[in-house]
C-alpha cells in the first residue's frame, strides 16, 4: 500500500471507550474524541510566517512601541511636559505605501524599511527618556 506524501491522514477515534483495568479511577472524565487533520509531508508549512528583515514586522514593532510610549508617558505625566511625537499616522501612511502595492521593487522595499527603522529608533529615544525622567518599568 502506498500512500501519496502530501495527502492528509484522517485521525479517527473510536466510537467506543475501552474499559479501564482500574476501577478507582471511574470520577476521571472520559478525554473528547480526536477531530482534525495529521499533516504528515515535512515540506508542507504555514504560510502566515513572516522573516525578521520583513517589514510588516518593524511595523508591528513600531505599533508596539507606540503604545508603551503612551503607557509610560501616563504614568510620568508631569506639569508643563508634553508628549513625545511619535508621527505613528505618517509611519503608518509609509508602511502601507509600500505593503499595499502588488509588486514593489526593492529600492522601495528598502526605503520602507530604513524609514519604519528610523521611526523605531524615535520612538525607543523617548522611551529612554521616559524612563530616565523615572517611568515605572512594570511587566
């Protein structure tokens, strides 16, 4: 019997639960019963991931470190200090220039990237000085 390599194997339980040899364990709740596909080929993988020079992953870094920034500077809020710019709907704006396009070239891609960089590098400057002007770093 052969089998195709990149067809996915049903995982069947049975109908009926074999009885246990140990009586004393009867109060256990019977497991549920297996549903889904066993993916056996090895070349087969999500195609969600993404790489770390890709840019949708400095964008999420940016976003991410938006939000500390708003975070900390709640915490330090003092008399006469303002917020920090962040410019997260003109990084916003340049990232999506660029993932929308169907095939961008790779001086674009480039670009996006060292412009989301140097966002990343703004916001991670007044993050430090948030947490020099004494931000509380909780986790």
């Amino acid at each position: 019997m052969t089998a195709h390599p990149q067809a996915p194997v049903e995982v069947a339980s049975d109908p009926e639960p074999s009885p246990s040899k140990d009586s004393d364990d009867q109060d256990d709740p019977p497991s549920p019963p297996n549903h889904g596909q066993l993916i056996i080929d090895a070349s087969v993988a999500p195609a969600d991931i993404h790489y770390p020079t890709d840019l949708h992953l400095l964008n999420a870094a940016r976003a991410s470190r938006e939000r500390i920034l708003d975070q900390l500077y709640n915490a330090v809020q003092q008399p006469g200090m303002r917020k920090p710019r962040t410019y997260r709907q003109q990084a916003r704006r340049d990232y999506l220039k660029v993932a929308k396009q169907r095939r961008a070239t790779q001086g674009q891609i480039r670009n996006a990237i060292g412009q989301q960089l140097r966002y990343l590098r703004r916001n991670l400057a007044h993050i430090r000085r948030l947490v020099n002007a004494g931000a509380p770093l909780a986790v």
